[in-house]
C-alpha cells in the first residue's frame, strides 16, 4: 500500500472557487427559473483583443506550415516574448528587469506553487490575512505547517492582518520571517501600496534575509499614476524580491493561459552551511525540468499585448471592468454600504451587512439577489465579515446587480 502525502488531510475539503461553485450549481438546479449574476471568481468575461486573436491565428498557419513548423521551444519562453515584456513591463517604468530574468508559464496560480520547490520547508512563511488562498494551501501541501485551527489558520504561518482598521496596510512581521507573500493591488481587499509602503518591505527583506514574492497579477488595474507596478521600481528590490505577472487579468488569458515569474540574478538564498546561492540558478533548473514551455501560439498572442493596438485594445478593456468597478462602487455606497476596493483594482471588498458572516451573506445574496459573491472568511479568518465583489462581468450585469442590490430589504441589507 503507498503512503499519501499526509498534508493534503491538513486542507479544508475543497479549494474555495469549486466549492462557490458547487454551491451555486446546487441552488441553479433547485431554482432553475432564477437569472444568476457571478460576481464571484475574478474570471474575465470579455472576448480576447483583436491584435492578439490575429496573432494567434498567424502563429497556427506558421505552426501549419513546414518551413515555419516549431516543436519544442526554450522552457524559459521566447525571446520575442521576454524581449516585449522586460522593455514594456519594466524598462518603460524605469524598472530594471533583463529578458533573461523572465521565466514565461501557464499561470501565476502554478507558478505560486511551483516557486516553493526551490525553499527548504524550515523557513518560515508570512501571508498577508485575508489572502490569495493559493498562497497558504501550496505552503500546507508542502508541509510547512500543522493541522488548521478552529479559525482556518495554520500554525507555522505568520498572518498579517489587514481589515479596514489598518486602512488594508498590516504592520511589518514582529517575528522572524523568511518568505513574504505581497499582492498589490491586492486580491481580495483591492488595496494597493504606494511606493512608501513597497520601500519598507523591500528594506524589511534587505535587513533580515527575506524573499519576497510579490504577485502583480492585478498590476494594469492601477489608475492613479504615482503608484508603483513592479516591486522593482523599489531600487534595491532587485535583491530581495521575485515577482509574478500575468496575461489572465488584463489581456483577458483566463482561458489561453500565458504568465511569467521574474527571478533576477541578484536575488539570493543560502544552504544550511551559510553558502550564498542564486535562486535564478536554482529556478532555472526547475523550471526546465519540470516544464516544456507555453505553447508558441499563445506566447505570440501575449507578445501581441504589447503592441500599439495590443496596449490601446488592453486598455480599453481594463477601462471596461474599471468602469463596472465603479459602478459597482458608486451603486454600493449609494445604498449605503461600506465598500472598499475597485478604485485601482477589480474587486470590491463590502463589510458584510446586519453582522452576518461571510457565508451566512453569500446564502443571503443568492437566495435573495440571485447574486454569486466570494465569503471574505474563504480568504482567511481577517475576511470574515467581509465580502468581495468582482467587476468581471458584461455591463448590462453589473447594473442589473445593483439594481437588485437596491431591492434588498434596508434593514438587513445594510
Ligand atoms: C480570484 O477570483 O481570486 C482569482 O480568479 C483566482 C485566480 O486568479 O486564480
């Protein structure tokens, strides 16, 4: 008989997304008169820009072509693709970023919890709470971690708090900590940090020897200028952080699948015996082990975002959801509720009304509003209490889901 990765008996039974859907798919079946609007997983709802469905087309004739057929190509991605995005994505933000730092993937979601072979489970791992839960089940499926507590935290964790109290900003760790999990804009709070906020982590790192993993999956949702995009606009995070971008949010790659992880070559762990290591080397090995590459057809379709009518279709979409995003806001805060988030980020984070908790809301809403949500507590126990709303959806959703917002009962609803 073989043994079992025990760890994986450590996890709440399903991963948070299946189990809303599970949920809705059981009241759609009970209830199958009702119009439900999915506010719920951040899951792009619009068709891919034109630059990069032509692309793609282009690519498959090339494929189809014997002259121009590719098999398989460098894990680490193409050159045209690392090339685009270390100009765009960096350089053009005064960043400095080399197209042989960039290791291009399927997705920010596997790359989270691939990145966690290169780590030796001693070091201790610190979450913002509530967080991406992708962050804290890959740690426990790794076996960094005990059995979760009655609040759904995991002792070997360190959990940083951040609630409305904090203004979404959680103190600096007051323990020891070897890896720091950063996303901003923030997934689910939809809080961003100023360039102030990214330079005190970044000299937090720099003083006790941490990594920082910072995931900008949301980058392209900041609209006010001064903000920062990448960790290394921070100058010396080039020596302390890795950083995660993604195709999923702003080229709309949900269902094509294209992302990359940025490892500098100045970024450093050490073995047990105090000898300084690359963790490029290190990931780099990994990651041409363990990885054949993204298919040649996506990866033109991602270097097509980068083109002039690739940025200006990007951001008409980005506008699209930021537009909803306010909506949403402005509807919300009409009634009366409190709302936080969707100003540089497609989420909105609600303070669940009338004391319900998170899923008691998620219930109420779709029982009541035929309206899919995610329960704050499904990202940690400082979630709970909160609920987040996401702007993903067609126009005409987003109105009618404030519109039923505005028929809930008053004294629940707010
Ligand atoms: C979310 O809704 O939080 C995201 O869609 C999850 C993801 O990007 O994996």
């Amino acid at each position: 008989m073989v043994y079992i990765n025990e760890n994986y008996l450590k996890l709440k039974a399903g991963y948070l997304f299946p189990e809303i859907a599970r949920r809705v798919a059981a009241f759609a079946e009970a209830h199958p008169e009702a119009r439900i609007i999915r506010l719920g997983i951040g899951d792009v709802t619009e068709p891919l820009p034109s630059a990069i469905v032509e692309a793609m087309h282009q690519a498959v004739a090339e494929m189809g072509r014997r002259e121009t057929f590719r098999g398989y190509g460098p894990e680490q991605g193409y050159a045209f693709l690392r090339e685009a995005i270390a100009e765009h994505d960096f350089r053009a933000r005064g960043a400095d970023v080399a197209p042989d730092e960039i290791f291009v993937s399927d997705g920010s979601k596997c790359d989270v919890g691939n990145l966690l072979d290169i780590f030796d489970l001693a070091n201790r791992v610190a979450v913002l709470d509530p967080v991406y839960p992708v962050y804290v089940d890959t740690n426990v499926m790794a076996g960094r971690t005990g059995p979760a507590d009655n609040d759904g935290r995991y002792p070997g964790l360190v959990y940083l708090s951040a609630t409305a109290e904090n203004d979404f900003q959680p103190d600096l760790p007051s323990e020891p900590v070897d890896l720091i999990y950063l996303c901003y804009p923030n997934n689910p709070t939809g809080a961003v940090a100023s360039r102030e906020t990214l330079a005190r982590w970044v000299d937090f790192a720099l003083q006790t020897g941490a990594v920082i993993l910072f995931d900008a999956a949301y980058e392209a949702y900041i609209q006010e200028p001064h903000l920062p995009h990448s960790i290394y606009e921070i100058p010396q995070a080039r020596q302390v952080a890795i950083e995660l971008r993604s195709f999923s949010k702003n080229a709309g790659f949900t269902g094509v699948r294209c992302a990359y992880t940025v490892v500098p070559h100045s970024v450093f762990g050490r073995t047990r015996d105090g000898q300084r290591v690359p963790l490029h080397a290190l990931w780099t090995r990994r990651h041409t082990t363990k990885f054949n590459g993204v298919s040649y057809i996506v990866q033109r379709g991602a270097a097509a975002a980068y083109t002039p009518e690739g940025k200006q279709q990007i951001g008409a979409l980005i506008d699209f959801y930021m537009t909803n995003a306010r909506l949403l806001r402005e509807g919300l805060t009409r009634l009366g509720w409190q709302v936080y988030g969707g100003r540089n980020a497609p989420y909105l984070w609600l303070k669940t009304p009338g004391g319900m908790s998170s899923w008691q809301f998620f219930d109420y809403l779709l029982e009541r509003a035929h309206l899919v949500g995610t329960p704050g507590s499904g990202f940690g126990a400082a979630g709970e209490g909160y609920f987040r709303l996401s702007a993903f959806n067609s126009r005409e959703n987003i109105l009618e889901a404030v519109e039923r917002l505005a028929q809930l009962p008053a004294e629940t609803a707010r």
